[in-house]
C-alpha cells in the first residue's frame, strides 16, 4: 500500500493495487504522494472517497492505455505465442507417441489436431490479451515465450558450426567414434540450455523495464 495509513475500502485498495501494478517506479511516488495528502476522516479513511475513485479510475485507465499495444502488433504477438504454443505441443504429442507406440503419427489425426491447434490456439489468446491488457508478469511471461525457440534455435546452430569445425580440425574419422547419439543428445541439451538462458534474459529485461517505462 503506498499510504498506509489511509484506511483504504476493498474496493480502492483494489484499484490503488491494480494502479500500483500499471506505473512505473517513478509515478508510483506520485501516487504515494498523492494519498499521504488526501484528507482523512477521524477513523482514518479518506474524506470524499468518491472524488478519490474517480480520480484512480481515471490514472488507472490512463495508465493501461498507455501500456495497450496496438492491434497490429497484438496480431504479432498472438502469432508467436500461438507458434512457441504449438511447436511445445508438437513435440510433447511426437514424444508420447515415441514413449507408447515406438513412432510417430500412429494416433488417429484428431489427436494430432487437439493436441497442437488447441494449445496453439489458447498460446495465441494469451499473446492477444497480454498486448491488449498487459501486466507485468503477463508482459514477462510473452517476453520468455519469445525468447526460448529463438535461443534453443540460435544455440542449435552455434553448436552445428562448432561440430562441422572440430571435425575439420581433427583427424578424419574421429568425430565418427564419438557416436551419434551423443552428439544429438548433446545437440539437443546445448539448444535447451541455450533456449533457456535466452528466456531468462528475456523475462528480467521485461520485468525491469516494465518498472522503467509505461511502452
């Protein structure tokens, strides 16, 4: 609470919360300030409690419109939190079926459909309304979404160039005994590794920033 001691109702201390959680650092001593001011009844609630809501609905709805993304860019985001949404689920559906059955696309078509449209679908909701209503932990949230294909892909790659470059080094044949599934293995733990460092990046950058600006 940024006044303490003003004797808040449910209904204010939600909207101050809610306030709180939209401003960046610098106008939440604003905020602070402003409710320290605002005169106080005797049992220590706030005198015209209604200028007061009106006053907060109105910093609250001016707060999120300047957090809104626009529709074009929800569009994009809905995109690639749909894309990180059903790429998860198209491996989890192939290792299932790897685990139960030995192959892949064994299960009727209907299951490949719920399975990867359903939570692609739901992946590319979130993306649309944490553009359109975002917070800070939705906003962090997207942020990693983004940044763990594009790491684990980044990383794939750097490895790939690493592998063709060490068996260039060394004698021929020598990367042969190693054996290839300990190169996939170590292809696919260094993607994961690098997917998500990326992530991790990505949602301390957003939770920091978030508390910088109101972009």
């Amino acid at each position: 609470m940024a006044a303490p001691d003003l004797r808040l109702d449910p209904a204010l201390a939600a909207m101050v919360a809610a306030l709180e959680g939209q401003l960046p650092a610098a106008e939440r001593a604003g905020l602070a300030r402003m409710l320290a001011a605002w005169p106080r009844t005797a049992s220590g609630g706030p005198e015209r409690p209604e200028p007061l809501q009106e006053g907060l609905a109105a910093l609250l709805d001016q707060a999120r419109a300047q957090r809104r993304a626009d529709i074009g860019t929800a569009i994009k985001h809905a995109s690639w939190s749909g894309a990180f949404g059903a790429f998860c689920s198209l491996l989890v559906h192939a290792g299932a079926e790897i685990a139960l059955a030995g192959r892949t696309w064994t299960w009727p078509e209907v299951f490949a459909w719920l399975g990867i449209g359903v939570p692609g679908l739901v992946f590319a909701a979130f993306g649309f309304w944490q553009a359109r209503a975002p917070t800070r932990l939705t906003r962090t949230l997207f942020r990693g979404f983004v940044a763990l294909p594009a790491g684990g892909l980044g990383a794939a790659l750097l490895l790939l160039l690493v592998i063709v470059a060490i068996d260039d080094a060394l004698p021929e044949g020598t990367m042969e005994r190693v054996g290839e599934a300990w190169l996939v293995a170590g292809l696919v733990l260094g993607s994961l590794a690098g997917g998500v460092t990326a992530a991790a990046w990505a949602m301390r950058r957003a939770w920091r920033r978030w508390d910088e600006t109101t972009g």
